[in-house]
C-alpha cells in the first residue's frame, strides 16, 4: 500500500476513536445541528486563511473556535432561539466562504475536496495536527468524564451537586469545534458530523452504559473509516462520503441484526 | 444566623418580564425541620426553590445558607434521552463523591435494591421517585429539598413515598424543603406550611383535623394517623390577576 493511504488511516483512525465518545455526547444532548454549524463556517477560516496567506489549519481551527465562542455567547442571551441562530451562522457563513473563494482568483483550490474530503492531501504535517488535536480531546474527556456525563443527564441536578456546569458546556463545544476543525481535510465540511452522530447512533442499540455506547462508537468509527478508506482506494470514490457510506451500513446493520434474531424466536 | 438554621430567605423578589413572579418572600428551614409549600399552580413555588438552590438569582432580597451546606435535591422529573443508555447503578454513581455510602446501602434505605441494573428508561414513575430520592441521598444531604415528590406516583404509592422521606428526615436528622399538593398526606408530618401565592399567603404549624373514613379505608391505620386536614384561614382573597383584595367587612 503506498504511503498516503497508510497517512490517511492513521489519521482517520485518530478521529474515528475522539469521534465515538465526543459524538455520543453530541447525540445525547442534541448537539447534532450545533456540530454542522461549526462545520460550514470552517469553510469561512479556509477562505479567510487562503486571502490573508496564513496556515490553512491554524485558520480553520481559529475559525472554528471563534464561531463556538460566539454561539455560546449569543445562546446565553437567548434573543433568537438557538435552532434560528444556528441556522442563520451555518448557512451564511458556508454562503460567505464560497463567495470569497470564488472571488479571489490568485489561488486555485480543491473546493470539492474541501467540502466531501480528499485523502491526497493528507500530509505529514496534517497527520501531526489531527494526532495532535486527537489525544488533546481524549485527555480531556477522559478527565471531565464523569461531570461531563452528569451535566447531560440532568443540568439542574448537577449543578446543585456543585458540578460546574457552564465551564464544561462550554468545553463540550471547544472540544467538538476542534475535532472538527482537523478532521475537515479527511471528511470535508458537509459529512463531517456524521462521523459524529452515525457511530453513537449505531452502537446505541446494543449499549446498557454510556461508556459502552461511547467505546462501541469509536470501534464502528474506525471500521466505518477503515472500509471507507479501502473503497476510496479501490474505486476512487471521494474519502469522506465512503466512509460516511459505511458507516450508514453499520447503522442499518445494528437495527436489522437483532430485529432478525428476534424474528427467529 | 443560628447553627441548626439552614436556609434564611429574606424578602426574595423577582420579576419575570412584566409579571412579579415573587414578591418579599422569606422563609427559614431549619435542621430536622420539614418545610412545605403549598400555593396553586403558577404561585411561584418552584421559582422560589430555584432561589434557594442558586439555580436562579432573585432581583432582590437575601439569602442565607451555612458554607458548604451539603443539599439533596429532587427535582420534579427527570427526562431521559431515548439515546442515553443508563443504568439505575451509574446514574446514581454520577453524584458520587468520596464520602458517600456505598450505591447498595443507599438503593436498600429507599428500597429499590432490585432495580440496581435496570436500565433508567425501563423503571416506572414511581421507581424513578425513589431512584431520583436516592441520588439526592447520596449528598449526604443536611438539606433535603423535593419538589413534588410523589408525581406521578399511584395514591397508595404516595402514602408510602411520604412516609419514606418522613423516615430519612428522622433517620438524617435534615432539614426538608417540599413542594408538594397532597396536602392530605403531607400535613401530619409537616412542621411549617407556608402558603405561596407570588407572596406569602399565611404560614405556621398545620392544624391537625379529622381523619376521612374513606382515607383510613384506603390506607389502613398506620398511614391514617398521619392524615390530618390543614385549614388556612385567609385574612383576603387575591382576583383574577392575583393582586391582593382586603376582605370587605360591611
């Protein structure tokens, strides 16, 4: 196998397995929009970063950060509900990045590899990013585990047990807008919550606790990363809608595969 | 501020929008006191305890509370995600610190041992009373506060569940905060009921009365004794939009 293929799984593999526990988060507290919202303005940091010459990821994860603060901001002044205000910043900040992409004619970009994810330009350098930003996210949700779980469940109930509530909805967001941020090359802005929601969703069915939702979540991720991957290789199909394909598979799969045995007796 | 005092509210108001939600309410709770608030819906009831728990600032007024005062809270209900896979066991694990009881002993003071693995969706809406007493208990609470307990719960069920938190209350040597409607049920074992209406109605010791037959024929003797009927005799009336009226004497 030749090297950019080995760079992307090992990169996709990263995400996959912060994506199971983070997404499973995202899925319980409904956060799901939120995620796409991020997204879509990331898409405003690569064509702010192509006009002012910066480094395309420290851009997009700015960008990203940027737009979490602000929404948590403007959701704690509560003057729009937050499914308008989030739709409002996903929308035009997606609409404002293509239009100052296409204005600026001095480089030509991959639009289409930004948007559905393009494994040829995983780099050595991306790989450190997305290890990086990875092990960052792991290490935090494995610290705050537990009062990040109990913010979920019940706010109210947290906070009177003294938990603090507001610094961890706002690490919750931060941590999503990250993983976001690095996983853009290998999935694009339009699927990257998928990868999100789909494997959570998928190990739900067959999870009693919320930490074996969270670990099956990052074992369907990487399979669905792993299988993606090969049909990107093999057939030449863009990375990030095989393996949000595969990962669609998995779902369907965790439905209709104890349905069958049921059937039976 | 006396030692077994545990909240002091003085004067607490607060407007939401153009609607004056609480007006100058205060209250003391004090240790192995039981408090209840009684008031009709939109009375404020709930407002005030959000108060008292510091989920919600008052716009003006005081509130006193011993440091590191350790409060059990129930709330009303509990919704959980059809996406959250949970357990009895590892919700109540949630609230766990150092010093709580072990998860068993604590299940078995509420007796729901047997639900212990259920999954927290399964349980019905008295079980999850109990669970959610449980995890309130797990503070170690010096505080109690409950609103609206038995919600939910079958008439037989509440005489049981109020006669549960009347034993923790005199097991735990704690302060109870309640909100509660079933006054038939709560008054016997109530030391103050304060009557909320935006402002406080009238307040004191409930009277105890008469026992219904029909209550006794329903839950036999021992929770009969603890029935009672609280007659509040109020000085005015409030009209529609709540404002205070002077009972006319002609």
């Amino acid at each position: 196998m030749t090297d950019f293929i080995i760079k992307a799984l090992i990169a996709g593999l990263c995400i996959a397995f912060v994506a199971g526990p983070l997404g499973s988060f995202v899925v319980w507290r409904r956060m799901s929009y939120f995620g796409d919202t991020l997204a879509h303005s990331s898409l405003l940091g690569i064509a702010i970063g192509i006009l002012m010459d910066i480094n395309l990821q420290i851009a997009v994860i700015a960008s990203s950060v940027f737009f979490a603060g602000l929404l948590i901001v403007l959701e704690r002044n509560k003057t729009l509900s937050t499914d308008t205000l989030l739709g409002i910043l996903a929308h035009g900040t997606l609409a404002f990045g293509m239009l100052i992409l296409s204005l600026s004619n001095t480089v030509q970009i991959n639009l289409m590899g930004y948007l559905f994810g393009d494994l040829l330009t995983i780099g050595t350098q991306d790989l450190w990013w997305i290890g990086a930003c990875s092990a960052l996210v792991a290490a935090l949700l494995l610290k705050y585990w537990n009062g990040l779980l109990a913010v979920t469940v019940h706010e109210e109930l947290a906070k009177v047990e003294g938990v603090p509530v507001g610094k961890l909805h706002a690490l919750m967001v931060l941590m999503v807008a990250l993983l976001i941020a690095v996983s853009m090359k290998i999935i694009g802005v339009l699927l990257i919550t998928s990868l999100l929601i789909i494997p959570p969703a998928a190990a739900r069915k067959l999870a009693q606790t919320p930490e074996q939702m969270a670990l099956g979540a990052s074992l369907v991720g990487g399979l669905s990363v792993c299988g993606g991957l090969l049909l990107s290789y093999f057939w030449d199909t863009p990375a990030g809608p095989s393996i949000v394909v595969t990962a669609c598979c998995f779902f369907v799969l965790s439905y209709l595969v104890p349905a069958l045995f049921t059937n039976k007796n | 501020m006396d030692n077994s005092c545990l909240i002091k509210a003085e004067n607490i108001s607060i407007q939401f929008g153009d609607r004056q939600v609480l007006q100058n309410v205060s209250l003391t709770v004090k240790q192995g006191q039981v408090l209840t608030l009684i008031g009709p819906n939109g009375a404020g009831k709930t407002t005030l305890v959000r108060i008292i728990l510091g989920l919600l600032k008052p716009q003006s007024g005081h509130l006193e509370k011993p440091k590191n005062l350790r409060i059990g809270y129930m709330p009303q209900k509990l919704h959980v995600e059809a996406t959250m896979p949970i357990t009895v066991r590892r919700f109540l694990e949630l609230a766990r610190h150092k010093s709580s009881a072990p998860i068993s002993e604590i299940l078995e003071e509420v007796q729901i041992t047997h639900l212990m693995n259920h999954q927290l969706r399964s349980i019905s809406g008295g079980e999850m009373q109990r669970v959610l007493l449980a995890r309130a208990l797990s503070q170690q609470p010096q505080l109690l506060v409950l609103d609206e307990p038995a919600q939910g719960v079958d008439v037989s069920g509440q005489a049981e569940l109020y006669q549960l938190i009347n034993d923790i209350r005199a097991r735990h040597n704690c302060g109870v905060l309640m909100i509660s409607h079933d006054l038939h049920l709560v008054m016997a074992k109530t030391d103050e009921v304060v009557c909320l209406n935006h402002h406080i109605c009238c307040h004191g010791r409930p009277e105890q009365v008469s026992v219904d037959p029909s209550y006794l024929a329903l839950f036999g003797k021992k929770e009969a004794k603890n029935l009672a009927v609280y007659t509040h005799n109020h000085n005015h009336h409030h009209d529609l939009t709540g404002e205070v009226v002077e009972h006319k004497h002609d």
